[in-house]
C-alpha cells in the first residue's frame, strides 16, 4: 500500500516524464515545420529552375535555326559569287 507521500512522489515523477514528452514533441515539431518550410521553398527553386530550362530550350532551338538560316546564306552567297 502506498503512503500519500509516496503517491506524490510517484505523481511528480509522472508529471516530469510528460513534461519531457510534452518538450521532445514541441521540438519536433518545431523541425517538422522547418522541414516543411523548407520543402516549400525548394519546390518554388525547382519550378523556377525548370521554367529557366524550358526558356533555354527555345532559344537553343532558336539559335540552331539561325546557324542553319546562316549556313544556308553562306551557301546562297558562294553560289552566286560562283565559288
């Protein structure tokens, strides 16, 4: 049979454990927010990042059809030069 002194204690004790739960959650999710927020953030660069590739890729095509518009001048200027 437990003394009411010893309950007290025991209660004490319980109270500090949920007390260190209560804390490790709170951090946790503190992290978890950190985490999630950062996980936002580098979508955004993902979506910017491949919206700069998609841009790049037009003018890629872009300046392959100038070199070729430019070779094909070239080869119009040399056939009338009589090259």
């Amino acid at each position: 049979m437990q003394t009411i002194e010893e309950y007290k204690a025991y209660t004490r004790q319980l109270e500090d454990e949920v007390g260190k739960w209560h804390h490790a959650y709170d951090a946790l999710m503190v992290e978890r927010n950190l985490m999630a927020a950062t996980l936002a953030e580098n979508k955004k660069i993902i979506e910017t990042i491949a919206a700069e590739l998609d841009e790049l890729r037009k003018h890629e095509v872009e300046w392959d059809l100038s070199k070729a518009r430019i070779k094909e001048l070239e080869t119009e200027n040399k056939q009338l030069k009589g090259e």
